[in-house]
C-alpha cells in the first residue's frame, strides 16, 4: 500500500539572497507561517514542478513536511525549524525580522 | 610572511573578473544552477542552510594586521558584523548575498588573500602548525614549504578535478600542534645527520572512516619534496575511487590497497617526474624563505610582566593558562581564546577582529595566526607588553583564560548553519562551557580537548578529541555519541565509542557525570583525562556514563 502522504510545504533558497524561503499561492516569502500547505499530493507535485522552474529566483526547491493541524504549519522536523527560525546559538538571521 | 607578487596580483584580478561575469550570468539566467554551482565551489561560494557561505583561504593560518582588519570590514559591508574561524584555519562568512561576492573577493584581493581551492575536489588550504616560527622545540618553520606547497597546488592542471577533497598539513616541531597524522599527506620537518628533511605521511583523515595516517617515507630531502608530493596525488588521482563519495579519500587508497604497494606506485610516478623538477621549485623556495624572515626581537625590561603575574591573579591566570612558550628569550606566544564561555567557539566580532589587528600591529610585530583549534595566535610579543596587551583583550572580551581547557572547545558549525549536518554542535559546546564555568571546576580539571561535529563528516575533528561528541539525527531527534580517548598530537589515536548516545537534554549531564568521575578517578592532580583514560581504559567513564545500566547489572 502506498504511504500516505504527508502534509507539506514548499521550500527553497532565494537565489540572491540565498533565504530560506516558502511558496505562497502569490509567490515567495520568507515566513513559514504564510506558507502554502498542500494536502494533495498530486497537486503537491504539480506546484514543486512550477517553482523548480522558476531558476532566476530559487535554488534547491523542495517538499517538506509540515504539521498544519492548528491552522497554520509548523515544521516537523527540527532541521526544517531551524530553517524557518533562523539559528539556535544566537539572535540573528531570520528570527531578527520575523 | 608571504605578500603577493606582480603575478599573483594579475592572475587573482583575472580569476575574481571571471567570476563576477559567471555571477552576472547566472542571474541574468544564462547560467543554470547546476552549471554555476561547481563555478561558485572553486570560488568558496557555497549554499548553506540559512544563506550562502563564503570561505576565505588564510593559507597556514597567517596573517598580518592588514589583513584581519580587512576581513573586519569585509563582515561589516557585506555581512553580519562577525567571521567565524574553522578547523581549516581559514574564516568564513555564513550571510553573503550572491551579488556582492564578486565585490567580497576584489577587496580580498586588495590584501592578497582569496577563496580559491577552499572548497571543491582539489588540494585545499594548506594548514601548519600555529606556533610556526615561534615555538621552542620547533626544528624549522614550516610556513615556507607550505607556501611552496600553496603555489604548486594552486590552478595545479592535474588536480583540479581529484576523487574527492585533499588535505595537506605541515609541521616543523616535534610536538604536533598540525594534527598531521589525520591529514591526506602530513608533513613533519625533520633533521637527520645535521640535514633537515620530510617525514611524509599518507592516508589519514576524520570522516566517515576514520584513520591514522601511515608512514610513507621517513625521511624525504628538501629537494625532493616537491615531485614526492606530485607523485602521491597522481597516484591518488589514477587510483582513487570515484564510484563512491564516502570512499574517494586516499585514506581508503592507502587501506584497500596497503601502504607498501602504494609505495612502489609512488616509487614508480617519482621516478618518472622527477627530471621535470630542475631545481626551480627550491628557487622559489629561496625567494619564499625570505619572505618569512624572522622579526627583529628586542630586548626590553621584564618588570610589568613580573609585578602584574605577582600581583594581578586575573593576569596570572591567563598567562598560566593562554601563553606558549616562545623560542627567543624574553618572548612568549599568545592565544587569544575565541571561547568565552557561552559564546559560539571560532566566532569573532569585527570590533574583535580590529582590536586584534591593534594588538599586532602594535605588540606582534604584525604577525597574526588562526589555529585550527579556533583560536587566535599572537606569535611574537614581548613578556613586557603583556600586562598592557592582556588589558586590551579584557576590554573586549578577548582574554578568556581557557586554553587547552573543558571549554576551549572545537565545534564545526553543525545543523544551525551547516547544510550536511545531522545535528547541532555549537549550543552544546555553549552549554558544556556554561555549564564547567557556573561549576568553577575548569582550571582544577585541567588540560582536556572536548570536540564536536555535527554530522559524521567531522569537520569539529570529534575522533581525536579526548572527549569527541558526534551530532547524529536519531530519528527526527537530535542524538550525541561519545568517543573517549582520541587525541590530535604525535600520539594520535582515534576515540572509542562509548555507548549509546544522548539527547540534546541529557548530554550535558552526562559530561558533566564524566568529568566528575575523571577527578575521582585520577591518582594526582597532574594526572590529565587522557592519562586516567589511558592507564584506565573505558570501564570505568562508561560507569559513569551509564549509571543506569550499572544498576541493572547490579
């Protein structure tokens, strides 16, 4: 039996600023929170097709597993919330803006 | 020490406009990721996590006043206001955005230094000894051969493209300060029958497989330096696996193939390239030799060193704890620790930088190294300017006295910066120096080198530290394995692993379990962790590691 699939994000660098960054219905941002959560796994694939092609503004698209219980997504592995939060030694990255 | 020459100036401009027309290009999409990555790699340009990353060469870790001061200003236009030093001995920024690297390596070059050959399948930043020059039981510096080495292996035609990454260390001293035996080739000078000469070893390395390097040669003259070393990565090119990443290393050469019979290969690619070398190579090595001419030393009263280690015991602490010995009379090596405790290990601010570039200009005849422990080396100052130089590192929070302590500890960036890692490493090594710090117990625990990777790679060196600590990813948790008894010197070993590993919650504690156990279990206070460990063995810091597992025995 196939395995179900999980709720996800997309995710990518920004090519110039090499942030981590989300797919939106509008576009990128930089904020997990605003993110796109896809349920269906053949839109899924559809939508990670379109951004790998938009090379003049991402680098190393990808799918990652969120948990979208609450409404909003939240990373399920601690690599994938380190990259939405930003680094963990200090204050500075990502979470200075967020 | 070495300064760029007519040609190096052209051929470095030339590279850096190269790179700017590849960076245009790839954001005008005329490149492809896929063809501008292995571009941006050549130029230390990689992507990270968070951001991309730029690593700079400080080929053996030297450099001047100048230069810091500039890889201060470097931070601060197009960075965050820090640099982080490596186990590589270079400096790396973990914010640079894409356009503005073209312009990070111009103003590199303005001060002779680059990123070339930081990154990529080629011979990367050549290490030494970070006492090089100035250390008491050195033989000779080892900086010139490595400049040698730098320049025969920069653009090298051949070895652009090798199986995998290769590392080259250089040592002139009978102490190992290079970690040469856990290197591709290791360098050690040594003197035979009044003629100075290279032991050559092969085959070490961290990593996935980790190995002490095996003896190749015991004795290579100068001369013959050169081809020796041209003829192992050409062995190692033809014969080294490129079927499989995790066994291109030459230490998996040398393993699979034994050392006798790479040996009679290196033998035979020696013999045949030897004439190509006529004698311009030890030319070079001559105008080089020059170039890192010893500084004048003076001669200069000692009385403010000897009131200020008398009277002063925030001074005696440090000076017992972060000074070397210096092989001129009256002069000491100074490390300044980039460990305050808490801090992110290798981690200087710019202002931190600046004021180190001061200090050298000012009390080091201008002379600055990075250690591949994290640190930051002063190799010249007088024992009279310390009192002086110690009051302007406490100002800016450089002068903690920790070398060679629980907290001077190596950590590799690991999950909060590093794309490869597995695990975090820094916030454990904030919490163990934390932790040793609230518990005043460091000085009395005494020397002992604690290393942490994050990710099997083990760029935070954890195999040979006397406690190593590997960052693993357990399942979507965040899991530390302990190796005990590693050591990084002329006695290089690889740790035992101890047992299983440890959350991120529980790994503190059971440090701290471990350490406390080592002073129960020393004879005297002069007995280190690595001395009990070794007349010991694992039994009894596995006790202490897992009291439970004692209990259940029981």
């Amino acid at each position: 039996m196939a395995k179900a699939f999980t709720p996800s994000v997309i995710t990518a660098n920004a090519l110039l600023e090499g942030d981590v960054i989300y797919l939106t219905a509008q576009g990128w941002t930089r904020d997990l929170a605003q993110a796109e959560v896809f349920d269906d796994e053949a839109i899924a694939e559809d939508r990670l097709i379109e951004a790998s092609a938009q090379t003049d503004q991402v680098v190393g698209v990808y799918l990652a597993n969120v948990d979208a219980s609450s409404g909003t997504p939240v990373s399920t592995h601690f690599r994938e919330a380190f990259r939405a939060k930003g680094p963990s030694n200090y204050i500075h990255g990502k979470q200075e803006t967020l | 020490m070495y300064s760029y020459t007519e040609f190096d100036d052209t051929f470095i401009a030339a590279r850096n406009a190269q790179f700017r027309a590849q960076v245009e290009r790839r954001v005008d999409g005329s490149l492809t990721e896929d063809e501008f990555k292995p571009l941006r790699l050549m130029n230390g340009l990689y992507l990270q996590l968070h951001a991309y990353m730029l690593r700079v060469a400080i080929p053996y870790g030297t450099l001047n006043g100048g230069q810091m001061r500039q890889l201060a200003f470097i931070a601060d236009k197009w960075d965050k206001g820090y640099g982080h030093f490596t186990t590589r001995q270079n400096i790396q920024y973990n914010w640079p955005e894409l356009r503005d690297v073209p312009d990070m390596l111009d103003a590199l070059a303005e001060v002779d230094m680059h990123a070339i050959q930081t990154s990529g399948n080629t011979i990367r930043n050549v290490t030494a000894d970070h006492f090089a020059g100035a250390a008491a039981d050195e033989v000779a510096d080892p900086r010139p051969i490595a400049e040698l080495i730098r320049q025969w292996s920069t653009d090298h035609p051949e070895f652009q493209f090798l199986p995998r990454k290769f590392k080259v260390a250089v040592s002139g001293a009978a102490h190992d300060r290079a970690v040469i035996k856990a290197h591709d080739i290791g360098l050690r000078i040594v003197e035979r029958d009044g003629v100075q000469g290279f032991e050559v070893i092969v085959g070490g390395g961290l990593g996935r497989t980790p190995m002490i390097g095996k003896v190749l040669y015991d004795f290579v003259d100068a001369e013959d330096l050169l081809p020796t070393l041209e003829a192992i990565v050409s062995v190692y090119n033809l014969l080294g696996r490129r079927d499989n990443k995790y066994k291109a290393r030459i230490k998996i050469t040398v393993h699979e193939n034994g050392i006798e019979d790479i040996r009679a290969r290196v033998d035979a690619r020696y013999a045949l390239i030897r004439p190509q070398f006529t004698g311009v190579d030890q030319q070079m090595l001559s105008r080089i030799e020059a170039d890192f001419a010893k500084p004048t030393f003076k001669t200069q009263s000692l009385a403010a060193y000897e009131s200020a280690y008398t009277n002063d015991p925030v001074f005696r602490s440090w000076a017992d704890t972060n000074l070397a010995v210096h092989r001129a009379q009256g002069y000491a090596i100074v490390s300044i620790s980039l460990k305050a405790h808490g801090k992110t290990p290798g981690d200087a601010s710019t202002e931190q930088m600046r004021v180190m570039a001061d200090l050298a200009e000012e009390f080091g005849h201008n002379e600055l190294r990075i250690s591949h422990e994290q640190n930051v080396i002063l190799p010249h100052v007088h024992r009279g300017d310390l009192p002086a130089l110690h009051a302007r590192l406490k100002e800016f929070g450089l002068a903690t006295a920790n070398i060679g302590l629980i907290s001077d500890i190596i950590a590799c960036p690991g999950m909060d910066y590093c794309a490869l890692a597995t695990a975090r490493s820094i916030p454990i090594a904030q919490e163990i120096a934390t932790r040793f710090d609230e518990l005043k117990l460091e000085h009395d625990v005494g020397p002992l080198k604690i290393k942490i990777s994050g990710c099997i790679n083990a760029c935070g060196h954890h195999h040979v530290g006397h406690i190593g600590i590997l960052g693993l990813d357990r399942a979507g948790v965040e899991n530390y394995q302990i190796t005990l008894g590693g050591d990084a010197t002329e006695a290089a070993a690889i740790g035992e692993r101890a047992g299983p590993g440890f959350s991120a919650d529980a790994i503190i504690p059971a440090i701290e379990r471990l350490v406390l156990a080592y002073l129960d279990l020393r004879t005297e206070q002069s007995e280190t962790f690595l001395q009990t460990y070794r007349r010991l063995g694992l039994a009894p810091f596995k006790a202490a590691l897992y009291p439970e597992a004692q209990a259940d025995a029981a």
